[in-house]
C-alpha cells in the first residue's frame, strides 16, 4: 500500500517539478543536447520517409521503363535519330562559339557571362550523350536570342542592349528557361528569401519539410507526366499497340508479384485497371490486386475488392477462390457468422474439384463451433471427405459439438473413433484421451475416467489438466462410500501435491489448493483447510493489487508518450525550453516506470518468508513427534529427528535478509496466477481498446477521403490547379495513411483475446465460502463440545444433588437420634434428680440412714429404680 501511495504522489507531481530546467547543466550543453537531438529527429524522418518511398519510387520507375519500351517498339530508326540529335547539338555548339566571337565587342557583360555557360552545357550535354528534348528546345531558342542580339549590335554598333526593355525582358526569360532546365537555380541571380523581422531563423527541421513538399511535388510532376503520355500513347496507338502495351504491363505485374514484390504487384494491377479498363475483362487483374493486398497484410482493403470482384464478375472462374478468401478475413476478423454465410454462397459455384473444398468446409464448421452453433457442425462436417488432411480435426471438432450438446454418448463415441487409426499423433491421442477421461467424469463414472488418464504420457503438454482430473476422480470416488469415516482421501492428496509442487504456474493451480482444502476439511483438518481455503481467497486481492499497478504503469507510460510528443513539438517548433522541460519529465519518470515495469523481477519477499514459516512448522512437527519418541524409548528414531531437526535449523539461519534489488519487490511471487490473470486481462483490454481506436481512425480517414473526392471535383470545375494540387498530394498522403491503419487493424485481430483456465473469481468465491464454511463447522463443533459439556454438568449437579438430598436425610435421622438419646439421657438424669431428692427427703424426715449403705460397689452409675 505505501509503495502505491508512493507511486501515485511521484505520478501526481511529476509535471510539478518539469518546469525547472536543471541548473546544472550549462546554457552551451543545453544548446548542444538540443541540436543533437534534432538532427537525430530529423534524420530519422528523413530515413522513415525515405523507406516507405521505396515502393511507389520502384513503380514509378517501372512504368518509366514501360514507357520507353514502348517508345523504342512504335519508333523506327533510333539510331538516326539520337545521331541527328547530337549532330545538330554540335552544329548548334560551333555556331554558338562563333557568335561569341562576333559579340565579343558587345560590351555587355551578362551575354557574354551567358555565351559561356550556353557553350558549356552544350559541351556537356554532348560528352554524357544525354538526349532531352526540352533542354534542346531551350538551347535553340537562346540560339535564336544570341542571333537577335548579333543583328541588333550590327544594326547599331553603339547599341547598349541591357537598356532595351524588350530585349532584356526577353533575354531575362530565356536565361531562365535555360538555367532552369539544366537544374541550375542558383545562376538566377536570385537572392534567397529573407526571413521575416521578428520570425525565428529557420532549422533543420523546416529545410526537412520543404524538401518532403519538393519531393512530393516532383513525384506527382513526373506521376502525371506518364499518365500524360500513357494516355497519348493509347489514344494515338492500334489496337496491336494498346494489347502490346496491356501484355507488357500484365507480364512485369505478375513478374512482381511471383517473386513477392507485393506492393509493386498491388500498384501495378490497379494501375492496369485504371488505364485499361476499356480494354476487355480484366478478373484476373481484380483478384491478384486483392490477393496482393491480403499478402500484405491489409485484409479489410483486400475484403472490399473481393466483394467488388463478387460484384463485377460473378461467372468468373476465379469466384471459388475469392469466396475462399473472403471466408479467411471474415474468420480473422471473427466475423463468424459471415463465414457460414459466405460459405453458403460458395456451395452454388465450388466443385468437388476445386482443391479449397475440404478447407472452406472446415473453417465453416470451426466458425460455427466457436460461434456456438453446435447443431450445425456437422453440417460442415460432413462435407469433408476421408482423404483429406482436415479429416481427422473435423471428427475432433465434432465430437466437441457433440459435448456441447450434452450429448456425451456421441462425443464418446467419435472420439474414440479418432485414437483407433494408426499413425496417430502421441500429443493428438493425449489429448483424445483426456477428452474422454473428462467425459468419463461427467458421466459419474471415475472409474473409467481414471483409466482414460492412466494412459496418457507424462510428457503430455497439458498433464497438469491430468492430474487435476485424477484428483476430482479419486475425491468423487471417496463421497461414494456410505461411511465418512472410511473416506482414504491419500490417492487424491497425492495427485494434488504433484501438481502444486512440480506445476508452478499451471492454471489449476487455485482449483487444486481449492479441492485440497475440502479434502482438508472433510478430514477434520481444519488449520490446513483454513490455509488453502485463505490462499484462494486472497489470490483475488492480489489480482486487484495487480491491476493497480498495472493502471499506475499504463498512466505513466502515457505521460512518457506524452512527453515524447512535446519532445518532438519542441524540435519542430525550435523551443529548447519545452524539450528540456520534457526531458526532466522524462528523466523523473523512467525509474519508476521501470520497476513497474519489471516487477516480476524483483526480489519474492513474502514468497521467501512463507517458506520459512513452512519450515518452522515442520521443525514444531518434528519437535512433537520427538517427544512421542522420548516417551516411548525409541533412542534411534530422537537421534534420526534430531539429526532432521538440525538440517531445518541450518536452513533457516541460511537464508540471507532480504533486500530490493533494481527491480524493488514482486509483491506476486506468492500467487503467480493472480498475477498471470491479471496480466492477461489488461493485455486483452488493450487489445479491444487498439482495435476500436483503429476502426474509428479508419473511419475518420474514410468521411476525409469522400470530402476531398468533393473537392478536387468542385477545384476542377473551378479551375483552381493550385489547390487541386494540393487536394490530390493530400489525398495520396491519406490513402498510404490508410493502408497503414488498415495493416495496424488486421495485425490487432492477429493478437488474439488470450484465455485461461484460472477461473480465479469462482474458486475465490468457492474460497471464501470454504473458509466461512470451515469456521462455521468449528464454531458448530465448539458449540456441540459446549453443549456436551453443560449436559455432563447438569448430570453431574443432578448426582450432587440426590446425594446431598441423601445426606440430608442420614443428617437428619442422626439428628433425631441423637435427640432421642438426649431425651432419654436427660429423663434418666430426671430421674435420678428425683430419686436422689427423694432420698435426701427420707434420710431427712425419717432418718433411716439407709442412704450410708453402698449398694452398688464398684460402679460409678445411679442405682437403677425399676420402670414401669
């Protein structure tokens, strides 16, 4: 929790503190960081726009070559005609030379400077035996001018022709023509544009732009100029001419095609059926066009123009391998539905000969599976024959319809079919096998579940799924037994324990810990049925722990993007202090991100510690039995305990104290399928996130591209060539700005929505009721001992109380004894109080003196006077 709070407050204040430019660094470091970082930017773009060239500069040169083949093949008598040009270039050189000779008195200064350079790109042109019509016309027409100007000086010998308007209007723009020919701006004379008063001197990165609208507009410039003469040459050729034309552009497009040029394919395909499309029935031309567009990854562009192909040509004998197509980017896509649909459509135009049969109909079947279609997978099915490599995985997929449906005899039944044929793969057969283990299991019979498992290889790929079902058919046979008290759970522990100890990661993992804890509490083990119900139920707060950091990681991966933008705003705009800003973001960031990034890395602390206390329990355990032994005089097995004792003791003082490493703690060490899950769910939500973000994206350039069809419409109509230009240059940028989404959308279905078998929200569910249930039990069971309890008590007070009830009674009869005796004792001692009275009277009335006669010698007791 600190680390999170840590995180969020660095995430919080991290802007806070992008607005102070260390002051360490110096202003000439700071200068020097940020020009060099702009030419790495720049150069970078210079690279990036530099490759995706490659493929429309090779098309372009492609239907340059074209071009000039078909020049050479309707033009006779090259030879002549490249010797007469350069014949003529060398008369137009002599005459040249010999009118700098006449005008040498001229006077003026430009002619002469221009004579020179007229006479020496004449020179040049001659030695690199270059033929360029334009430049000749440009040469005779400076020709024509020098002559104009020979005449005017011949005419008038003080003639000053830099004062002639006209002339020097004239002589202006043939010089320009000419230098502009030749590619020389430079000798224009012309001065470069100068900035603005108060405007930032212009850098690199604005020489990067105009140079990206040069080069862009020289594209569409030498574009439009074969389109010109492809027109040309179409219109003024036979029909011989424009089929020589359309086979030669057929033969270098299948060319590109076959030796993977798919993009040059792509482009020479629709070129075709641009410029031809008058010409006859060009299917085969469609369909490679979109079958070059599917090569290259951009399944929706190669979608619309199987469609279009559907359209356009619906008797062509290409139709069964479009509908096969169309049938794999709607699968792609997941569009399962449209699978069956298309196949639907296809069974009306695809033979038993067509080689994609047995594939359509298994993709078919497939879409219908995985679409819930149970009921009509056998449909498909049963389309596939005996001898097809799909034979084998639609049975498969057939049985799984079957188990779909609940019918488990059927599913059986073919699945048994599968691992009777010979030559069965051993990972293909396990998994048949487990298959039938698990249906065995839904049936109620574990026995035969048990002997399906028995027969798959530990070197299966799934084999924990082996061992949890081992343990679920051992454990169900167990409840079986009338009497809980002969339940042997053994079998089913030990599969579980094999699974948690060799399997880590497996996604069964928390059912395992689940089942052991029932197992756990069944047995009356109610400490270790609280430890694994308490760890499945924890692994959900791990995973929301999980999430936590994985929303902190991807808020700041989102400011590191964001600063990178502002980085690169920064370069474009010159503003040194945003990118310095930017970068101390960045710097403050990275760290943090890092360790979010790479946790997984990190040290295990908690992980480390549970095993420790794993240890000591086993130490308590082992002291427990060793005082058993103690008692019972087993010398041997104290020193053997002792002796275990010791290797835990030196285990555990062993293990170092725990530190971070660069990578802080993995705080899921403990529960990697928390982790796993978590993983998993953020990986697939980015997923639909990118491929909903795509799709609107692409649907945005799409409503651009119509709005700026209107355009160029309304810009022809209106004559605005410079803004038509500027609308097609756009709408180009558009259309490779739409294959590239369209690649980027195909390529996030390739991703895949990723699933698991952890099912972790149900055990930890089954969790939190085992755990409720386990403390209810020992509450009930306390409760129960608590009753047992008072009853032997109240037993106890009843028994206590009969006998003091008994006491009582002997008390009281002894009371009313000893009460008699006192009364007898004391009418006796009455008695004898009268008797010695009465003796006394007579001795003293009467005065016999009878009473001095002793006659009861030798006693002590009253003499006794007879009752009555």
């Amino acid at each position: 929790m600190k680390t999170r709070t840590r995180l969020s407050l660095i995430i919080s204040l991290l802007f806070l503190g992008s607005f102070f430019i260390p002051p360490s660094l110096s202003a000439q470091s700071n200068d020097d960081l940020f020009n060099s970082a702009l030419k790495s930017y720049v150069r970078k773009l210079v690279t990036n726009y530099s490759r995706s060239t490659i493929n429309r500069e090779r098309f372009l040169v492609q239907q340059i070559r074209m071009i000039n083949d078909e020049i050479k093949a309707r033009v006779t008598g090259i030879g002549t005609i490249r010797k007469n040009y350069f014949q003529r270039l060398q008369s137009e050189l002599n005459e040249v030379r010999q009118l700098r000779a006449r005008l040498a008195n001229s006077g003026d200064t430009s002619l002469n400077t221009f004579i020179d350079d007229l006479e020496k790109k004449i020179d040049e042109t001659i030695k690199n035996g270059v033929i360029n019509f334009k430049r000749q016309k440009v040469i005779e027409e400076a020709v024509q001018l020098l002559h104009v100007a020979e005449e005017m000086i011949r005419s008038d010998p003080n003639a000053r022709l830099s004062e002639n308007p006209e002339f020097n209007n004239k002589f202006h723009n043939t010089k320009t023509e000419f230098f502009l020919s030749f590619g020389e701006i430079s000798k224009l004379g012309k001065s470069p544009k100068k900035a603005e008063v108060g405007s930032p001197p212009p850098t690199i990165f604005d020489v990067y732009k105009e140079w990206k609208k040069t080069e862009l507009l020289k594209y569409e410039v030498r574009w439009t100029d074969i389109q010109i003469l492809k027109k040309k040459l179409l219109r003024n050729g036979t029909a011989v001419d424009r089929e020589r034309m359309l086979k030669r552009e057929l033969m270098r497009a299948a060319e590109a095609f076959n030796f993977g040029f798919y993009d040059l394919a792509e482009r020479s395909f629709a070129e075709i059926r641009r410029a031809y499309q008058n010409l006859g029935q060009l299917d085969d031309c469609l369909y490679y066009q979109a079958e070059a567009d599917y090569r290259l990854g951009r399944y929706l562009t190669a979608q619309k123009l199987f469609n279009e192909f559907l359209v356009n040509y619906p008797s062509s004998s290409l139709l069964p391998k479009v509908y096969y197509r169309l049938m794999q980017i709607a699968n792609h896509f997941e569009q399962y539905d449209q699978v069956l649909n298309i196949y639907r459509q296809a069974q009306a135009v695809t033979g038993s000969h067509n080689p994609n049969k047995d594939a359509m109909a298994f993709m078919a079947a497939l879409a219908a599976l995985k679409s819930n279609q149970f009921d009509r997978v056998g449909e498909f099915v049963y389309d596939i024959s005996k001898q097809s490599p799909f034979y084998r995985e639609s049975r498969f997929i057939l049985a799984e319809s079957y188990a779909g449906m609940d019918q488990l005899d059927e599913a059986a039944k073919m699945f048994k079919s599968l691992i009777q044929q010979e030559g069965v793969d051993p990972q293909f057969r396990f998994t048949v096998l487990l298959k039938l283990g698990y249906i065995s299991y839904e049936k109620g019979d574990y026995y035969q579940a048990i002997k399906y498992f028995d027969q798959i290889g530990g070197y299966f790929n799934n084999y924990d799924r082996v061992l949890i079902g081992y343990a679920w058919s051992y454990y169900k046979l167990e409840l079986q037994k009338e009497d809980p008290s002969q339940y042997d759970f053994s079998l089913a522990k030990q599969y579980l324990d094999i699974l948690l100890s060799d399997f880590y990661g497996s996604d069964y993992q928390l059912e395992a810990r689940a089942l052991q804890g029932y197992i756990n509490q069944l047995e009356e083990n109610a400490e270790n049925a609280l430890d694994d119900f308490s760890y499945v139920f924890h692994a959900k707060e791990v995973r929301d722990l999980s999430d936590e950091f994985n929303a902190e990681r991807d808020k700041m991966r989102q400011i590191m993007d964001l600063t990178e933008k502002v980085q690169r705003k920064a370069l474009e705009k010159n503003n040194p202090s945003a990118f310095y800003k930017a970068e101390e973001t960045r710097k403050k960031i990275r760290g943090p991100l890092l360790k979010l990034s790479y946790m997984d890395l990190g040290v295990g602390a908690v992980e480390l510690q549970h095993e420790v206390d794993r240890l000591n329990r086993q130490w308590n355990e082992l002291e427990r039995l060793k005082s058993i032994a103690e008692e019972r005089g087993n010398t041997a097995l104290v020193k053997r305990i002792e002796k275990m004792q010791l290797k835990i003791s030196r285990a555990i003082t062993s293990v170092p104290p725990v530190q971070a490493s660069n990578f802080g703690f993995n705080y899921f060490s403990e529960h990697p399928l928390a982790r796993k899950e978590s993983v998993v769910a953020n990986k697939n939500q980015k997923v639909l996130a990118l491929r909903q973000e795509l799709k609107n994206q692409r649907q945005d350039l799409v409503n651009q591209l119509v709005e700026i069809d209107f355009k160029i419409k309304e810009a022809r109509q209106n004559r605005n060539y410079r803004q038509l230009v500027q609308l097609e240059l756009t709408k180009e940028r558009l259309k490779d700005l739409r294959k590239k989404l369209d690649f980027l959308e195909t390529q996030s279905y390739a991703l895949g929505i990723e699933k698991t078998n952890i099912r972790l929200d149900h055990w930890a569910d089954y969790g939190a009721f085992g755990m409720t249930n386990v403390r209810f039990a020992i509450k009930n069971k306390k409760a129960q001992q608590i009753a047992q309890f008072q009853k032997q008590i109240n037993q106890i007070n009843e028994f206590l109380e009969m006998r003091k009830e008994n006491i009582e009674h002997q008390i009281g009869k002894i009371n009313d004894a000893i009460t008699l005796m006192t009364r007898r004792v004391r009418e006796q001692e009455r008695i004898r109080q009268r008797e010695e009275l009465k003796r006394q009277f007579q001795e003293t009335y009467f005065d016999t003196h009878d009473t001095e006669i002793d006659y009861n010698k030798g006693t002590t007791q009253p003499p006794k006077i007879k009752e009555e």
